[in-house]
C-alpha cells in the first residue's frame, strides 16, 4: 500500500478497501522508521494526522469525499499552519507556532488531506542540498551518503522513501525541480501567481511558488486541483479560472514540437546526464513529438542575474526578523541596536546570512541601477529568450540539473559552485513559466530529471506530456531498494 | 567587483546582521567570488531594455479601503518574546 500514488489510493479509500486511519498510521508507522536516518521531517504531527484522518473516514462514508480527501500528505514547513510549529529550518522560527493557516494548505484541510508533518529544507529555502537546515542535513534515499537536492530536500526525500505518497514543495530557483529530478519523482512549479503564497514565508516575492511533489503526472494534476486558484490576499495572485488539471492527461501529443536549447546541452552537463535526456527525447519522438534545435541565448546570465534579484528580495523580507515580535531574541540586549543585530546574527545561519549580505550590498545607497536595476532588465531579456522560443515550439525539454545527486559536503564551502548547480532551473523562475521535472532514468544508479517548460498558464498541457511519458515508461515508479 | 573587510563591516551594519570578527575574512571571500559571478552582468548592453518586477507585468491590485480584518492582538503577541499591557517591551531607547 505504500509504493501506490495518491490516484490509486483516493480509489482505494472509496471502495473501501482501505481506510484514512489505516493509510495514516501505515505512513507515520514508516516515518518513526526512518526518520532519523533520512531527517526528512522537522515536525510529525500524529495527533492532528490522526483527528484529520478519522474525520476523512466519516466524509468517504458520508459520500461527499473530493478526490484527496483521506489521502496523508506532507508539507514543507515553510506553510504556516495553525497551531503547529512552522520554522522555515531556521533557529530564528524554532519557536515560532503559526497563528494561522497559510491558504495553500488551507486547501489541502478543506479537501480532506491529512497533513503527516513538516517537512525539513534548506534554511528560508535558502539552498540547492538541504544542508543549510538548522535541524540537519536531509539523506537521498537512493544513496544516503549524498543530498536530496534543495531547497525543498525533505519533501523529495520523505516522498522517495514512501513516507508519505505526495508532498507541497515551493521553488525560487529551482526549489521543486531540482530535488524531484535528483530523488527521482515528479515536481511541478506552476507559472508565477497561479498558486497563492499567502502564508507562505516570503524567500524572494517575485520568484516563489508553491507546486507539488509526486510520483507521477497524474498525481500532481490531482494536487495542482486542489492548490491552484486566485487569491485576493496575495498581492500577486492571478485572477484566471483554473481548469481542471486532470482532464487533458490522456490527450495525444502526435505532432508535439519539442525545443531543445542547445544551450542546455553544452559544457557543464554530465554525460551520464546527457545520455538519460538523450534518450528520453527519443522516446518523446516513438510518441510522434517532433524535436528541434532552439537557442535561449540569455541562459548563461540567469544565475548572475538571480544572485542579484533573489537576495535583494531576501534581505529585504527577512528584515522582518528584528527579535522583537516573534520568533528568536538575544539573551540580555544592552540596547536596541543589540537586541536586533544578536538577535539576527544568532537566529540566521551561514547561507542566509551570507544572502541578506549580498542583497543589502547590491540595494545600498549608489548601487541599485548598476545591480537590481540592471537584473530587472536582463530578467526582460531572458523572458524575452522564451517569448521568443513558444513561438516556434510547444514545449521545451532538456536537463533539470546538469549532474546527478552529489555527496553531502561536496558543495557545501564553496557557494558559487552550488550556485550553479541550479544553472538550468533558474531561467524559468525569472520568467515566471511553469515546468515539470519527471523521472527519465539513472546515470550510475542515481536519478534523473527531465525537465519540461511550458508557456504561462499551460500546466495543463505540461502534466498531459508528461503523463504520456509515464504511460510508455516506468521510472516514476522507481522505488530506492531500502523502501520498497 | 571585489569587497574588503570596511565593505562588509559597513553592510553587515546596514543589515543589522552581528557578524563575529573572525569570520569578516570569509564574508570578504564569498561576497567577492558571488559579486564576480554577478559582474557578467555588465557584458550585457541594456540600454533600451524595460526593467520586469513582475513575471506577467501585472499591475497591483486595488481593494476598497474598508476593514476586512478583526483585531488578534493578543494571539499575535502571544508569539512574542516580551510584552507588557499589550505593547512589545525593547530595551530603553530614549534616556
């Protein structure tokens, strides 16, 4: 029962051959079991787990059950959810008990969904391995000697391990996509404003979005059912109808055109890497998609740009950790310059630090046309690079990430060459664009991601080209040996 | 672009960030390599190029000015570290 998606398992709640108590305590059963080797989680929360399941259970008798009602899920603990510790990884939130609910998990409540617990990260989501977590470093089920990938490390780990059938995740930079592709599943960041973030702690405002983390396309239409939808109290929601994500699935994608950036095919790339897209291209090509050569040419200064405008953002958000109204204080402040710089210095740690630093520097008095200015301008120039590509193909395919999971501690003292490891995500946030990463294979033993773009608003699509995929293939059904 | 240790003494005071003395050496270090790869930027000719704050230049949306939320003083400042008759207690600012 634990190795079946969220769709087989909605079903089997309604035929009653299984019941929400019994999934919850089957998957807080393999939690308390590996737990603490994987560090998945920061917070499980079996009481509420176990009150949410039992009411699910009088809704799939009742008959009026939506398709997720039941179904235990887990949350990255960067949601606030009442009453339950919410951290973000961070000293800074170690105390820090949400006052209320953040409207995307709101959603999953309301549909009946049993959050099992939160899940760890990277601090702030501050990271590219789940090592800047104040609680630990998160392990990659499929070889625990390496990372999980970040910054949503414990939401694709808990996922992998089949401690929990699907997960929320959120994606500044890569955030989703990267962690699916190097833990095996499918993660979907959906386009800019189409997921609320209303009670979702701010990292970098214009680049953030929430999406799920699954085993399979058909999974993550089913979650995208649930989290999508305008929100009037986020500034930046969109206010578009949201179709229903599961209808298009089964759609044929004869004709399909594929572009690959030839730029996401260049030095850099691992070859193992290179082979398992390879491959999966054709595979695309057997379903009758026809492929051709694009060029972004942009590509190479998103990373630069994004280490502009994401600690900008942050430095600027983060300013509201001042020890004075929640979350850490410095012991014995001798005045209030004190009290907020202990209180900010101790409650961060290095990564955050090290971005608010950089994003103060680039907004301070004489250097913000020459820094942020200048990245808004090239951030209209790699969007432009997209704009630019949609009018020749569908979708665009290629690398989620240029290597396969690296070791824990590999990257983690020299931040620019993690910085980099994000070199094919990071475009599709500046731009805003949706974008699937999906199993397509292992390089070594280890997984990799294909990652699928899609113009704005065309999740639906994205999810029916990848489903077919998934229909032809079986690597999003991959389960690391330790758990099957 | 590279930094020295006043760059980082005067930015971490700006961020009001405690950053110990020994560790200034590394920030120096970091800053220097991220703002290095940031520099790529400057290759780039963006003269006639509108800055984009907003993936889908979406406007900031209005709302009627009228309450819509209820007062939660005391939940909110159940969370917080000192609070005296409904005020947040800070150490002494004016002598």
């Amino acid at each position: 029962m634990h190795t079946k998606t969220i769709s087989q398992l909605s079903a089997a709640l309604r035929s009653g051959e299984v019941s929400s108590v019994e999934l919850t305590t089957l998957f807080l059963e393999r939690i308390k079991q590996h737990n603490p080797a994987l560090n998945c989680f920061i917070s499980v929360t079996e009481a509420q787990a176990f009150a949410a399941a039992a009411a699910a259970d009088l809704r799939l008798k009742a008959g009026n059950a939506a398709p997720l009602t039941g179904v235990p899920i887990a949350h990255k603990d960067i949601f606030c959810t009442e009453g339950v510790k919410t951290t973000c990884a961070s000293k800074m939130l170690d105390n820090f008990i949400a006052p209320y609910e953040s409207t995307c998990t709101a959603k999953f409540r309301d549909a009946g969904a049993v959050m099992l617990g939160k899940t760890n990260m990277d601090e702030f989501a501050m990271g590219s391995s789940n090592e800047t977590s104040y609680y630990g470093a998160v392990k990659n089920p499929w070889d625990q000697a390496r990372v999980p990938g970040g910054s949503s490390g414990g939401s694709v780990s808990a996922v992998a391990a089949r401690l929990a059938p699907a997960a929320t995740g959120t994606d500044t930079g890569g955030s989703i996509r990267q962690p699916a592709a190097l833990c095996g599943l499918t993660g979907l960041k959906p386009t800019y404003g189409r997921v609320s973030r209303y009670g979702m702690v701010a990292f970098a405002s214009s680049l953030d979005q929430a999406g799920p983390i699954t085993y399979s396309a058909e999974d993550a239409a089913l979650m995208m059912n649930v989290m999508a939808g305008f929100d009037e109290r986020d500034s930046t929601s969109v206010e578009r109808d949201v179709p229903d994500y599961s209808a298009n699935l089964d759609n044929g994608i004869e004709g399909l055109k594929i572009g690959l950036p030839k730029e996401y095919f260049g030095e850099g790339l691992d070859d193992g890497v290179a082979r398992v897209i390879d491959a999966a291209v054709k595979e695309y090509e057997a379903l009758g998609a026809v492929v051709k050569e694009i060029s972004l040419p942009n590509t190479a200064l998103a990373v630069p740009t994004y280490y502009v405008v994401a600690p900008a953002e942050c430095s600027t958000n983060l300013s509201r950790f001042d020890g004075v109204r929640f979350g850490h204080r410095c012991d014995d402040p001798q005045d209030l310059f004190d009290l907020y710089t202990r209180s900010r210095g101790e409650g961060f740690g290095a990564e955050v630090k090290r971005r608010i630093m950089i994003g103060t520097y680039v907004l301070s008095a004489g250097y913000y046309d020459a820094y942020y200015l200048k990245a808004q301008k090239i951030r209209r120039l790699i969007s432009e690079d997209f704009r630019a590509a949609f009018e020749e193909v569908d979708v665009i395919m290629g690398p989620t990430a240029p290597s396969t999971a690296f070791k824990l501690g590999e990257k983690a003292d020299d931040p620019v060459t993690m910085y980099l490891s994000d070199i094919y995500t990071i475009a599709v946030n500046m731009a805003g664009l949706p974008a699937a990463s999906i199993p397509a294979g292992f390089a070594d033993g280890l997984p990799v991601g294909l990652q699928v773009i899609g113009n704005y608003f065309d999740e639906s699509h994205l999810l029916n080209v990848a489903h077919k995929y998934q229909q032809a293939t079986d690597w999003h059904l991959q389960v690391p040996k330790e758990f099957q | 672009m590279s930094v020295d240790q006043s760059d980082i003494t005067k930015v971490a005071l700006l961020a009001r960030l405690k950053i110990d003395e020994a560790d200034v050496p590394q920030y120096v270090d970091n800053l220097s390599n991220i703002l290095g790869l940031v520099e790529q930027m400057s290759e780039v000719n963006t003269d006639d190029v509108v800055p984009m704050a907003h993936p889908l230049d979406a406007a900031q949306r209005l709302r009627a000015d009228e309450v819509t939320e209820t007062n939660q003083r005391d939940k909110f400042q159940a969370l917080a570290p000192q609070v005296e008759s409904g005020l947040y207690l800070v150490p002494k600012v004016i002598e």
